[in-house]
C-alpha cells in the first residue's frame, strides 16, 4: 500500500484491458434492441441497472483516445525522427494490426457469406467499389463517408488523425493547455456538442487532454498525493465518492451541461482511481495487462461475432455475464491465433522492416 505508484506502460495496458471489457459491455447490453428477441436474465441486478451501466461504459472511448494521446505524446518526445517520419512509422504500426484482420475477415466471410460482394459491390460502379474498399482497408471508411466491412471500425479514422495530429500540435507544445481550452470553448459558444458523438473529431479534446497529462507528469504527481497510510485510505474514499457521483450523473444531466466532463473529467479520475488502486494488485494487473495486449483485435473482430454473423449463438447463454463472458473468450482465443500466425508468418517481422527503412 505504501509503494508509490507511476503511470507506466504496463498500466496503459492494463487500462486497455478494463476499456475493453467495458466496451464489450457497451455493445452488448446498451439498449433492449441490441438482444431483442433472446432472452437475456441480468439475475443478480435489475434489467436497468445493466443497461445504465452498460451505456455509461461508452466512456471506454474516452480511454482509449486519452491513453492515445499520454502514450504518443511520450513516443514523439522521445524520438530523434523528423515528423514525417515519425508520423509514417506511427501510422504503419498502428494500422498494421488492422491490415491483416481486414484481409483476413474479406477473404473468409466473402468465401463464407459473399460478405464482400455486399457491402462494396452494389450499384455496378466497380471504380467506386474498388476505392471504397481502398479506404475502407486505409481505415479512412468514416472520415469520407464510404462503405466499411464492420462498422465498429469507425475508430480506425480516429486513430489515423490522432496520428497525424501530433507532430502539429508538438510544434506548439508550449500553447497545448490553450489548444484544449480553444476545443473545449469554441463548441460551447456555437452551441455545438460535440464531445461524445460517434464522430472522427468528437474525442480529440480528450485526446490532448492524454498529451497534457503526459507533459506535465500529472498521474505521476498525483500518485505521490496522501500516498501513505490512512491518508491514503481517505484518498480511495474520496475517489469513489467522485466517481459514483460522476457515474449517477451520466445519464442524468442532459449532454450540453455535462458533456465536456463526462468526456474528459470522468475518464482521468478512472484511469487515475484503476491505476492506483485496481490495477497495482499482484495478479490482476497481470490479467489486465494481458488483456490490453489483445485489446485491439478484440475489438476489430467482436462486432463480426456479437452482431453480424453469430448473433444467436452469442445470446444465446440466458445469463447477461455468460453471453458477454462467451463474446470475451471467443475474441480472445481469435486474438492469439492471430498473434501466433502474424508471429510465425513473418508478418510482425515485415512491419518492424519497413519501419526501419523509414
């Protein structure tokens, strides 16, 4: 209890394994239509009180784009590249995981369901078919409005731009806090919220606020705050006290008074209140990290299993946590059969290649 604690990358990806499961969460349970026609028992809880926490676990995006945002901020800084190259290994070794499960989802659903043939080819236009699938297997299906094989990949957009957003904002790195500030205010006076929404620049205010939490060391600073003792019991308190009080106001103040902190408040004090406390127990942080390594192809192939091709079997279980329990395993157990065939193919090796030639 006495050890101070710092926020680290096996915290990051410990992170990333709570994210993911609050995100499978999500997906799941976040309205009746989502297991309409199954029954579902949510026994020991009431219906609602899933349903509302399921919806609450949106903030699973905030995570990852505030996680981004403290991670690339730390990997720019550390780097002696220039940032065009920078910005193209980032890129490659972020969407490289991505690659290989588009390639592999089009070849075996268009050979099992004709998936491919639907979803691109359509209206008998093959240029436009074929530019679709460009920018659908490039990520960039969400920013230019075009077909996608899985619409969960939307996030793909976000992470491109992500990318290509550091080295401009590090260019004014001095002026950070005011650029946040300028992306929190500016809506507001437009009478825009934009925080929140299932759009490619709807979280880049929480991600800066990840670039300013990294640039100034706050987790690290606030580990070592009342970080012994009863003081630090008092510390456990009051952060659940917080974030219970953050939790009950989710869904209860409409998005224009609440928006900005239900983005990017809440999100801190989780990552800060897990880190702390969750994620440092002898055990399960070890179950999280390992989690978080698989947290990317969990989430590039749990849509093709919870929604579009394995439905029923999915909710098929009775039990809320036994459905979301089988959707976790399945995606898991894909997950390292993929990380086994990228391993044995050569194909980690081929990316780690192009990045040194870079």
């Amino acid at each position: 209890m006495n050890k101070t604690v710092r926020f680290d990358k096996c915290s990051s990806q410990a992170m990333k394994g709570i994210a993911i499961l609050m995100m499978l969460m999500h997906h799941m349970y976040l309205s009746r239509d989502r297991f309409e026609g199954f029954q579902v028992s949510f026994a020991p809880f009431a219906e609602q009180t899933i349903l509302y926490l399921s919806s609450t676990s949106k903030i699973c995006v905030a995570i990852y784009a505030l996680i981004s945002g403290y991670g690339l901020y730390l990997s720019y800084k550390k780097s002696h590249d220039t940032p065009c190259r920078w910005t193209a290994k980032r890129l490659i070794k972020t969407m490289s995981g991505f690659w290989i499960i588009w390639i592999i989802a089009a070849i075996i659903f268009q050979v099992m369901f004709g998936y491919v043939q639907r979803v691109y080819f359509t209206d008998g236009n093959w240029i436009k078919s074929l530019a679709e699938m460009g920018l659908d297997f490039l990520g960039l299906a969400k920013l230019f409005g075009t077909a996608t094989m899985n619409g969960t990949w939307w996030y793909m957009s976000v992470a491109v731009i992500f990318v290509i957003c550091v080295p401009l904002i590090m260019k004014n790195e001095e002026c950070m806090v005011l650029i946040l500030a300028m992306l929190a205010i500016i809506p507001r006076m437009l009478s825009l919220q934009v925080m929140g929404k299932t759009e490619i620049y709807a979280f880049l205010p929480t991600f800066l606020m990840g670039m300013c939490v990294a640039k100034y060391g706050l987790y690290d600073r606030w580990f070592q705050i009342w970080n012994h003792g009863m003081k630090k019991v008092v510390k456990f308190l009051l952060e659940l006290v917080v974030l219970y009080a953050l939790y009950k106001a989710y869904g209860n103040l409409p998005g224009s008074i609440y928006s900005e902190i239900r983005w990017g408040i809440f999100p801190v004090i989780v990552i800060a209140f897990c880190s702390e406390f969750i994620t440092v127990i002898p055990g399960i942080r070890q179950v999280f990290t390992f989690i978080g390594k698989h947290s990317m192809n969990i989430f590039l192939v749990h849509t093709f299993l919870r929604q579009y091709f394995w439905k029923e079997f999915i909710y098929s279980f009775g039990n809320f946590a036994v459905n979301v329990t089988v959707l976790f395993l399945i995606s898991l157990l894909i997950s390292i059969v993929l990380e086994w065939l990228k391993k044995i193919t050569g194909y980690n090796r081929t990316v780690q290649m192009v990045c040194e030639k870079i």
